[in-house]
C-alpha cells in the first residue's frame, strides 16, 4: 500500500491581486494546500482557528492592522504557527526578526516561485 502524502495547509493573507495569483500557483503542488485566504489582517486569528493551517504567508503592509501587529497578537495569544512574510521592502531579512514580529522567514514578493516554495515546505515539515 503506497503511503499516502501529507499535505502543507497554508492560509493567505494579503490586501493585493497577487492574493489570487499565488493561490492558483500553490494548488499546482501536489502536497500544498490552501484552507483559507483573507486580505483582513484583523481576521486572521480567527481563520487561523477554524482553518488550523501549517503555514500562514502574509503580507507585511496591509491596511487595518501591519503584518507585523498581527503576528505579535498570534504571538500573545500563545499561537506558534509559522508565519512567512512577503514584501516589496528589499532592505528586509530574516535578520530582522524584532522588526518582522517573530516571522520565521522573510520572502520579497519580486522572489522566485522556487524560493517562495522552499520557504512554505521547511516551515510546514520542518524535518525536511
């Protein structure tokens, strides 16, 4: 019997059209798996509730409420789900962990696919 694949859930959330494009671009992997998108940055504690995703990649600047305050509020509420952040800003890295909120990787929205898609595996099978 051939084991079967355990799939990456990830929850999107940006205020941008890119939202849409990097959904259709994620259901062509095999082992990925969008359970959520939202471009409200206030409802993401909640989607993350209902939607239990393994990663969530977000958008740093968003209006209502920075990336950067809703991953500290995840954080404060005791929720460790790794979180990917996408930017323009190509003066930000994973050095800057104070400044990201305790993202656990930093991905310039001009990156490659391949990049972005590394980033999503290691964060949601962390063995690999």
């Amino acid at each position: 019997m051939a084991e079967e694949k355990s799939m990456i859930k990830i929850l999107l959330v940006d205020d941008q059209l890119s939202l849409k494009g990097l959904h259709m671009r994620i259901a062509l992997e095999s082992d990925l798996l969008v359970v959520g998108e939202t471009s409200n940055s206030p409802a993401v504690i909640q989607l993350i509730e209902e939607s239990s995703p393994d990663v969530v990649i977000m958008d740093l600047d968003m209006a209502g409420m920075e990336g950067i305050h809703t991953i500290q509020a995840l954080r404060a509420k005791g929720n460790t789900t790794p979180v990917i952040i996408l930017s323009f800003d190509p003066d930000l890295n994973d050095h800057d962990r104070p400044y990201t909120g305790e993202a656990i990787k930093y991905i310039e929205k001009l990156a490659s696919v391949t990049e972005l898609l590394s980033a999503i595996h290691q964060a949601g099978d962390p063995s690999k």
